[in-house]
C-alpha cells in the first residue's frame, strides 16, 4: 500500500511526538464523524486534542494532509481485518449466514470509523492529488470472499456463480455506504432491519435464475 503523497507530513519515531501525532488523528477522526469533513475545523482539532497549534502544522501542514493519514492507516489496517475474516461454511454455516457476518463487519467497521470514511468521501469528491479512498479495500474484500465460493457453490445458482457473489458484496457495500453516510433515507434504520434486507437482496442475486 502506498504512502499518503503528500510533502506536509513529517513522521516521528519519538514516542512523545507519536502519542501527540495519534492524540490529533483521534480528535479528527471524532470531530468528522460528528460534524463532517467540511464542519470541522483545524481549531476543533487542536483544542479536542490538547495538542498545541505548531504540533499540528508541524506533522501534518492542513486539515487535508492529517485526513491523508488518517485514511491511509485506516486502510492498513483494514487490510489485516479482511485478511483475518473467517467466512468459511464452518463458522457462517450457509450462505445466507456468510453474507449476514459480512454485512454485521462492514456496518460495525464503518459506524466505528464514519469519521474516516466522512474524510475519504470530501477528498475524493474534490478530486485533488495523491488522495487515499477508502474504496480501494473492496477489490482485497472481494478476493477474500470469492475464496470461499466454492464452500456455498450448492446454495448459488445464478448461471455466473461468482460473478453473482461479486454483486451481491457491490450490493451489501453500497448499500452500507449510503445509509453510514446519511444517503438511502428510504432504507431501514436499524442495524438488524438493514441487515436482513441487504442479505435477502443479496440472496436473490445468487438465485437469480430460481426467478426464471
């Protein structure tokens, strides 16, 4: 995975530096989940953080290059979770059951990190250089699943077994992203509701010929 490609952050081994390093990614990462990218501001950050203002411009140069790091670390880390994802028949215990796991990681992984995501979306929106995109964990998410295909291949009966699987993960993604970040007003609400809905909709991708 590649670094964040800006000239405005400056890394430290101190340990101190660290702690006030990680102290300003945290308040930022609350501040976008509450307030959002564009309704926090760099004040905000300093004053929830404790850090002083020169810490700040010193590690990071603006708003723009602490979300940098935010989501690049974000996405580090997300790739040891998708690694570390058991969807095997054995722990899901059928289709419909994988899915459901899946779909309960993804909407837990991005109500604890909305903040991050919120960050990913502004950047990316503005389209400016060297931007890190949450986005970019959904194709290492996507192998990992299709590794397990042939465990629910008996369960998928779309003529395209694993292009099916493919979209109902696109599905259970999108649908994720829109109510997480505010959009799909006309979806369920609740955790368990939202849930239920995505994995049925999901099934009836893979038995899309049951249909016929």
């Amino acid at each position: 995975m590649r670094k964040p490609d800006t000239d405005s952050y400056r890394p430290t081994k101190q340990a101190r530096s660290a702690r006030s390093e990680q102290l300003l990614l945290d308040a930022a990462e609350a501040l976008f989940a509450e307030h959002g990218f564009q309704g926090t501001k760099v004040t905000d950050i300093i004053e929830r953080s404790g850090c002083s203002i020169g810490t700040f411009y010193h590690r990071f140069g603006d708003k723009e290059g602490l979300a940098r790091v935010l989501i690049h670390r974000f996405i580090e880390d997300g790739t040891t979770m998708i690694d570390a994802l058991d969807l095997s028949r054995s722990k899901c215990g059928d289709l419909p059951g994988m899915l459901r796991y899946l779909a309960g990681v993804l909407y837990d992984t991005m109500t604890d990190k909305l903040g991050v995501y919120r960050a990913s979306q502004r950047l990316n929106s503005l389209a400016s250089k060297g931007e890190v995109n949450t986005a970019v964990l959904v194709a290492p998410l996507a192998a990992h699943v299709l590794v397990h295909a042939a465990d629910y291949s008996d369960e998928i009966s779309a003529p395209d077994g694993e292009a099916a699987l493919r979209q109902a993960l696109q599905l259970i993604v999108m649908i994720t992203w829109q109510t997480r970040l505010g959009a799909g007003t006309l979806f369920p609400k609740d955790r368990g509701p939202l849930i239920e809905m995505m994995v049925k909709s999901a099934m009836g991708l893979l038995k899309e010929d049951a249909k016929r």
